[in-house]
C-alpha cells in the first residue's frame, strides 16, 4: 500500500531532522542544510544508503556522489550509509519525508509502501544485467519503472547491478522439488514466494543475523547474493552447501530513488549530468562484482572445503514453471504491478530469443574441453 | 611496426588542414581552430570516427561528445564520422599526424600502427562483453592495453561493445572442420587467421564491397556483426545461412583513442568528466546492440527467409583449440601484443569460472521446457 506523498516538505523535512535523525546528522549539516527552493542556484542533497559504507555498494555510492560534486557547481550530494542518519531500509522513507532527496537500495527493499518496484529489481527466471540495461536504456524500462516509482513521489536511476546470484546455502540437499517442503530458509522477495508455494518457510532476517540463525538451525538455508559477498558475510562456517546458479536474482538492480519534486527543478544540464554519471555506476557496479566473484569463489572452495551443488534441471524446470505462475498471480493484485510486469516480461520475451542463439550458446561452446592458454 | 610518435603538432595539425581535410571542415571550424595549447582554459578536439554518421555508433560518438560539450566549459568535442575529414581506417593516423585528438573505432583497425591493439578489441573464444568490461575497469584492463596504446601516443578508454556477434553468412553449409579448407571469406583479425590455419582465403573488404562480392560469388561467406547490423547491410539478399554463434568475436570493444600529448594537458576534473561519459557511453551502446537485435533477427527469419544454422560443436572444439594455438603464436612475435595477451588469458581463466557457474548456467536453466508468461 503506497503512502500518499507529502507535499509540504520544508515542514517535514525540518521536524524530520529535530527527531531521530539530528544527532547522526551533526550540527554542521543541520546548519548548512539549505531551504529546498534553489538558494544561489546551489542545492545541497543528502542520499541514504541501504548498504553499509565499506561494502561494495557503499563506495559505489561514494563514487557516484563525487562524480556529481567534482562537476557540478549547482548540486553536492552528501552520502549517508546505512545505519547512519536512518535504518538500511527506512532509505525511501527518509526521502519521502523530505529528510533526504536520494535513496540508494533496490526495488524489494521498498515493499512497504510500493508492490511494484520489486519486479523491476529482479525476477525468478527473468532478465540477466546485460538483458535489464538493455530493458532499462533502450527497450522503455526506465519509464516503466518510473510509473511506479513515481506513485510512490521518486524518479528511478539503475544504480549499479548485482549481476547473476549465487542459489544460496545449504545443510540439507535439494535433489527433488519435494526437498523444499518444509525447508526453513531466508530468501526475501519474489522468489521466496515461490519456495512457499512448495511449503518452504520463508523467513526475513537483516543480514547481520543470518549466520547466527543458519548456525544454530534455526534456519537450514539461506540465499545471499555471491561468493564475493558471502565470503565476507561467513556463511561458509555454517552451511555445507553452496549452490548454483541464482534463479531467485539472475541479475539485479540497484536502484537510485530521487525526490520527484528535487529532480523537476533541476535544469537540463544537471539531470543529464546525473543520468550519465549513474550509467558509469551502473557499469562500474557490475563489472567490479564480475571480477572478484572467481577469487573468492575459489577461497571458499579451496580454502573453506566448501562444496558446490547445482540444482537438477528437474527442479529447476519445476521452478521455472512455478515461477511464473507465482509471480503472475502476485502482479494481478496491482495495476501498477501488473502493468511492470506485463512490461519486463514482454521484453524478456524477445531479447531470451536473441540471448538464446548468441551468449547462451557462445558460453556453452567455450566450455567445450579444448584447451585454451591461460597466460 | 609503430609509427614514430610527431612532437610538432601545431606544424602537423595546420599542414594536414590545408591538405585533403580543409574542405570537409569548413572554413567556420577551421578558422576556430585553436593552437594546441591551451587558450584561455579552453580547448577544441577534434573526433575522427570509423563508422558512419547514421549508424549506432556514430550516434554514440555524438552522444559522447554532447555530453562532455554539455558539461566541460574547458574542453569542446566536434565529431567527424567515416571518411568526413579521413577515411575510416585512418582515423586514428589523424590522431598520430597532430589533426585530430581523438579517434573512435576497434583495436583491429590500428593494425597498421600497432600489433598489440586487436587482442584488446576481441580474441576467438575470448571474453564476452560482461567479462571485458570487468577486465577493463576491475581486472587491470585500462592499464594493461594502455601499455600498447601508448606506446603509439595514445590513451585508451573504452567506448562500446558489440556484444557477442554471429557467426556470419555463408552459402556453403559448415559440417566439418574440412569444409573451411579453400572457402572464400571476408574475416578480418585473429579469427581469420584461425580460419586461414584450415586452408580458407580469407579477404579483407571494405563494408560497401561486402553485398556485391558475396553476391558474385567472389566470396561464400562473410562475417559482419550482429542482426541489427546485418539487416542493414542486405547481407541476407546475398547469402543462404546465418550462421551462430560469433566465436570469432565473442564481443569487441570499440575504443577511444585520445592524444597523450592533449590527455596529459587535462586537468583531472576534465579527465574524470571524460572517463565517465565513456563508461556511461560503453554501457549505452552494448545495451543498444542488445535491445535492437530479436527484432532485426525475426525479420531476417520471418520476412526474408533466412535458414539459421549453428556450427556444430566438434567444429567449434576445433576451432576452439586451434584459435589459442593461433592467437598464441600472432602475439609471441610482437612484445607489447604478448604481454597484452598474457593479460587477457590470465584474466580470462579466473573469469570463466565464475561465468561457468553463473550466468552460463542460468541460461541454460532458463532455456528449459518450462512455460512463462510473456505478457
């Protein structure tokens, strides 16, 4: 259910900062925090993050802002993480409060006031990331998105991209989509949903209890994001399993969430200026989780006697299907959903052809047993 | 064998205006023509292009241009596209000569001037343009070609990719490896070379010569670039099977080649302002090839008839091991293309693992029988 948006946000904003968020903030921010109407021609913004600072995602951000505030003269963002002016996934709300004019997340983290963003972040067998930039620059994705980023008072940017997940971890073997019944695991989102459907329980938990929860069997399962990732996070001290590949997120989108109202006063210059600078991000995002996936991947294999499991084309077949009849059945509660929805998947439907006779099988031949120099 | 690299570019610069390229400029953009040094913090470039005007790359290189002549009050870009000031393949020359500052084309079109350029654009069975551009920007990439494009006085920035191409027309059917063995084909680069180690004659033709030769029979095959691309070009008019998928160029990146001597006089505002309009371009144009190419690839089937056919994987085992033996002994005769190539292969074992596990099996995950909605 989507909140109405606020239009008096000067008011809003001002009570915002004299409540939980003044002390983080710091006095000096406060002071300088300029009237919302353009003073000099020189804004300020503040964008949360739903990712913490050290992350990848983090310095993704940082980045992003720096572009802005090295070529602008009319625009400075100033970055807070997760946790350091509001909560990871109160990141939307600080803006639709007037507190901050950007947020940075993805589309199912803002399930609370939107039901449709979600789809347009990643769905269970839907896009890979070269497939949703395709979708997002050049097949109507970003106004698709914006229909419904822009009900719930934003202007959506892709922000970065997780690329294809790993399938999660694992104390229990899944060999038979039977293996799920019961099945106690952390998946959130739209393929969580599809689990349920099979008699999974799916359960939230913010990331810094799911170790916790996995190693004292409270959870049997959990899915992550990939090995660079969950490396860090540990998990391989409390799951046997690792499995490929991420049906759940073939890809997903890292989303940059602007006012509406702060976006509709920039001029022409500054709003182009910002939309190139979050390509680059986007690019930036992806290739840099490409290129340290393999090390990890081969720490947790070769260091952390991890051992790889891949879902039977069985299973996944029956995931397939099931997929989409869930994800189907959850787009029909809500027009703006629905027609996101009926957006993406008419795209996938057209580019899976051109994907299926080209990198799918360009990738399937280069994995034929000829040998091939490696330095 | 690499040109000497000219340090009296205002001579060069204002001898090459007076000669073949004065009239395509114009007598209002020559005479704005500004010295080499820096006049009044402002500076002009010219752009040479190797692609044409209309097509989506020279769109790109406006794009590219637009964006740093929105942004930058120190720097302005003017695009020549193919053949307006040089020919097409002489665009970088232009850069070399002191005429212009930036030339837009792929690293295999510089084979005149450098060995080592074409391992960086595309390598048979080398990276897709997922694992290039983590390469690039993650793996050491920039750095590593840049050690080649210096060394002929310029710096490389990437500026598009193809993504994976296909295999190419023929009017012979491709059953065995023996079948290359005395076949006419138009293939530039390394994969030709692959080809020519089977007997075939391969043919370097200009994109105009291409229809009219396969037409007459003086070729059996060619290869081009992707659907969208093809259409255009009327191959389907002169050639029975297209063929799947592109082995030969996996994906190829289109690169920026820009005076060292002009990049070394940016201040680092203007060089960040450059490398994030690339990155943002590189992103653009990879996404563009990707959305256009089902539709292009339904008419070539559906309208014009046109039998797809896919090499067979003994063939592509064939040429899989015979193109790392090629593309081996092309780079061990020249230091700079070893040491760029030995960079690439390296990359290339780490990322592969993790490409195996990921979106090479998601992709065939995705391709099994199950139904999903596609509106």
């Amino acid at each position: 259910m989507a909140k109405k948006i606020k239009n008096n946000k000067p008011m809003k904003r001002r009570s915002f900062l004299k409540g939980a968020g003044a002390a983080a903030l710091g006095a000096a921010t406060v002071s300088s925090f300029p009237a919302p109407a353009i003073s000099g021609g020189h804004m300020e913004w503040i964008a949360c993050s739903a990712f913490g600072k050290a992350s990848l995602l983090g310095k993704a951000i940082e980045r992003f802002a720096s572009y802005i505030n090295n070529q602008s003269d009319k625009l400075k963002i100033t970055v807070y993480h997760a946790n350091e002016l509001v909560p990871a996934l109160e990141s939307l709300d600080a803006v639709r409060s007037g507190a901050a004019q950007m947020a940075y997340g993805a589309g199912y983290y803002w399930t609370n006031v939107s039901n449709a963003t979600q789809f347009s972040a990643a769905m269970p067998f839907g896009l890979t990331a070269q497939e949703q930039n395709a979708w997002c620059y050049y097949g109507g994705g970003i106004e698709a998105a914006d229909k419904a980023y822009n009900a719930i008072g934003v202007k959506f940017l892709p922000l970065g991209n997780t690329g294809n997940q790993m399938g999660g971890w694992y104390n229990k073997e899944i060999t038979a989509i039977e293996d799920f019944n019961g099945l106690k695991i952390r998946m959130p989102g739209l393929g969580g949903e599809v689990l349920k459907s099979y008699g999974a329980n799916t359960v939230l938990l913010a990331g810094s209890d799911v170790l916790p929860a996995l190693a004292s069997g409270a959870i049997d399962a959990t899915e992550w994001i990939g090995p660079a990732a969950d490396l860090g996070a540990g998990l391989y001290q409390a799951a046997k399993y690792y499995y490929n590949p991420g049906w759940h997120e073939p890809a997903t989108i890292l989303d940059c969430s602007i006012d509406m109202f702060e976006w509709e006063k920039l001029d022409d210059a500054t709003r182009e200026m910002i939309t190139v600078a979050s390509k680059a991000v986007n690019m930036e995002v992806l290739s840099h989780f490409q290129a340290v996936n393999d090390s990890s991947y081969q720490k947790l294999i070769n260091e952390h006697g991890v051992q790889m499991r891949q879902l039977p084309d069985s299973v996944m077949n029956d995931l397939g299907q099931r997929a989409g009849e869930v994800v189907s059945d959850i787009a029909s509660k809500d027009p703006e959903a629905q027609a996101l929805f009926s957006h993406i998947v008419n795209f996938r439907s057209s580019i899976l052809r051109w994907t299926g006779v080209s990198e799918k099988e360009y990738l399937r031949a280069r994995s034929l047993p000829f040998a091939y120099p490696s330095a």
